[in-house]
C-alpha cells in the first residue's frame, strides 16, 4: 500500500483464503475457510508500524490483525489466536510472560537445492569447519553482517539479550528479553524477517529450517513461559517462601497433556521431524526436568522471582504466534483443571511411551486430527483448515523422489 492510502486510512482487504495458503502456494478446498472465500479486513497495530532501516528506498512494515468484515478477530488468524489466550489468563487475573530463543543458520547463497548448504566464505577467506561453538570470535568472518543485524535490531526497537555461536556449523542463536507473549511473537517474526533482508545485503542466505544439514544440530525455537499476577507481578509459579506452588505443577501437567497433540503446532513442517528424530539437545517427548536439556520440558535452574519453564519442543520453522499460543494454552488447560504433572526425570532417562511424541508430519497432523482438547481450544475451524493445509505440503512432499532414493534403492534388485 502506499503511503498516503495507509495515512489516509484506507481499509486494506484481503481473501480470507490466503490464511490457510500452504507454502507451495495453494489453497485447501473453499470449504475450509467459507464457501464464498470473502474478505477480511487488515488492521494495523499502530505500536507495529516500522520503518525499515535495511531499505535504501523508504518503506515501512506494519504488523496487522486479520479481523472479519463484522469486526471481530478471525479464527484463523493465528496472531489472533494468541491474543485470545493471553485474553483467557487474564479473565483468571493473570498475565503471561515469554521469552524465545532463536536458532538460526547463516549460509552461501544456495543455487541448486539438490546440493547441501555450505557456510559462507568469511572475511579471511576460509569456510567455517565447525570448530567455533560459543567462541568469543566465531563470527569474525561474518563481522559486516552482524553490525547491521544490531543495527537494524535497535532501529526497530528489538531488546536482545544473548547472542552466540551455537553447536552447528555457521549455526548462531539469539535470546530475546522476556515480556509480553504477544510483543516477543511479533518481535520473533520481525527478527527472522529482519535475519533474512540483511542477509541477501551482504550476499549471504540466512535458512530457519529445523533441521537444514544432516549430522550437525537442528535449529529451536526454545520458549520460556511463567506467570504473573496482574496488578503485582508476581510469578505465582512460586510462593513466598520460594518454593514451587501448585499452579507451578499445574502448569507443567497441562503442557504434558498437550504436546503430543499439538506436535504439529510446534513442528509445522517435513523438515520439523528430522531435527527431533536426530535429538542434539532437541527432545522428542513430554517428560520434564530440573535443567536437563533431553526433557521437552525444561525447568532452568533460577531464582524463585524467575521460575520458569522452558518448551524445548518447538523449531525455528514454527509459527511464533502459533506456537506461544499452544504452549500457553496447554499451560492454562492444566491450571484450569488442575492437572497434575509425572514425576520429574532427572540423568539419563527412558522416554515413557505414554510421554513420547509423533515422530513424522503425518503422525502429528492424525494426532491433532483426533484431539478434542485442539477443537476446543482453538476451534474446529482453525485446527480443520489447518491441517487441510498441512496435509497437502505432506502430499506435495510425497509427490517428489529424493536424491536418498535414487542413491541407495536403484541399484537394489
């Protein structure tokens, strides 16, 4: 839109469609989002309005909320979504705090998708081998590129707390400050779009797929959930002697409750499964833990005023506002009905059947076909159109034989 329609206010329409698009492009049956495919109304959150410091020519990003034509938030909307939960928390008085840790890879320009990625060459002339996780000069090479990533991050107004080379080779994470579920989801996706602009800059390619190299860490989108009372602040995951309190355990029992069904909310995609089946500190189950990182539910050693718990499940290919939102709404489903977690794990463990996850896109999308506690908490409408549209990237990904096939099964009599 141009900048006077967007002054003038101009409403900014779109088809109610394109909400359930797939990421080939194309649409499940008209079925699932209104036999009319009609409209619905873009509207700008006016504390989401930014100018883009990567642009030579001025252009600006404004986040919008996907409303019907009558006015109310749409139910496929998943930033709607999320404000619908953090909405319910707050009718119990409460309001939750998040925070995300995003994992990403910085590559070469990849031509040809049939090769594997390779780092890029850096400024001393070399391509990283793989020996620089958590070095203090790790991305020295990549110096130019992450001066603007700062630069563009305080432009925008995105707080970052750590960041750091990770396990993967040219593999990188950043920790954003907690906050507000709603600020920290629109601040993930400015990130990942922030991540990628600067990167075709400088003639790199930035990738947030889960799992892009094979033998090497995935990347996660880690969220640290806990819980204040509105109006003190006070994280009622802990009493006042410090101690863990019952909506602490709450909590935790309704994440163990939903993970399995709401795998396929936390990883979207094909790719999702080969980061948690090859498990670099990237746990397929719903067992929890005090600070170990093969639990999917992590709880980090802290102070009582920052107790927390950590949903390792979730990748860096996951929908931030989606995935904030089945985190925390599993959360609240345990507070609800005061569900009580498994006994915590601790050292090397056996995942219990009864704790572990589907391991495959499509076992994911007939977990959440099945669930009711999904239906009931997102609506069916949502969790129908999507998995419809889940369903035809699986098949779009099935319509294809992979270099693996061709290599290791032609020769086969």
């Amino acid at each position: 839109m141009t900048a006077e329609g967007f002054l003038e206010g101009r409403r900014l329409q779109m088809a109610r469609g394109v909400l359930l698009q797939c990421i080939m492009g194309g649409y499940p049956p008209a079925r699932f989002y209104g036999s009319d495919d009609g409209d619905l109304a873009l509207n700008a959150d006016p504390k989401h309005i930014h100018r883009l410091p990567w642009s030579k020519q001025p252009r600006a990003l404004a986040i919008c909320d996907a409303d019907e034509l009558t006015g109310e938030s749409s139910r496929l909307s998943t930033r709607g979504q999320l404000k619908a939960v953090i909405a319910r928390y707050a009718a119990r008085g409460l309001a939750p705090v998040v925070a995300t840790e995003m994992e990403f890879f910085v590559f070469a320009p990849n031509t040809d998708p049939t090769q594997p990625f390779q780092p890029p060459v850096g400024l001393d002339g070399r391509r990283e081998e793989g020996h620089s996780a958590f070095s203090v000069s790790s991305n020295n090479g990549l110096r130019p590129f992450f001066s603007e990533v700062y630069e563009c991050m305080a432009a925008l107004g995105l707080p970052r707390d750590t960041f750091m080379h990770e396990m993967g080779i040219s593999q990188f994470e950043i920790n954003l400050l907690h906050g507000d579920p709603l600020l920290l989801a629109d601040q993930t996706f400015l990130f990942k779009h922030l991540l990628k602009e600067v990167a075709l800059k400088h003639g790199l390619s930035v990738v947030c797929m889960a799992k892009p190299l094979a033998h090497t860490p995935g990347s996660s989108m880690h969220i640290h959930q806990s819980i204040v009372e509105i109006g003190t602040g006070r994280n009622v995951f802990s009493d006042e002697a410090g101690q863990p309190t019952a909506l602490f355990r709450h909590f935790i029992g309704g994440q163990q409750a939903g993970m399995a069904d709401f795998t396929a909310l936390f990883a979207p995609n094909v790719n999702s499964y080969q980061r948690l089946c090859h498990p670099y500190a990237s746990p397929n189950n719903a067992c929890w833990s005090h600070d170990n990182r093969a639990a999917g539910l992590r709880i980090p050693a802290s102070s009582a005023a920052a107790r927390r718990v950590e949903n390792r499940l979730p990748g860096a290919d996951a929908n931030p506002y989606l995935a904030i939102a089945a985190s925390l709404a599993a959360g609240l489903h345990g507070i609800e009905n005061e569900l009580e977690p498994t006994p915590a794990i601790q050292g090397e463990f056996e995942v219990p059947e009864s704790l572990s996850l589907p391991c495959t896109l499509h076992a994911a999308l007939e977990r959440l076909k099945r669930s009711q506690l999904a239906k009931e908490l997102f609506g069916k409408e949502f969790i129908e159109g999507y998995i419809a549209s889940k369903t035809m990237e699986l098949s779009s990904f099935h319509d294809e034989i992979t270099p693996w096939e061709r290599r290791v099964l032609a020769a086969q009599a």
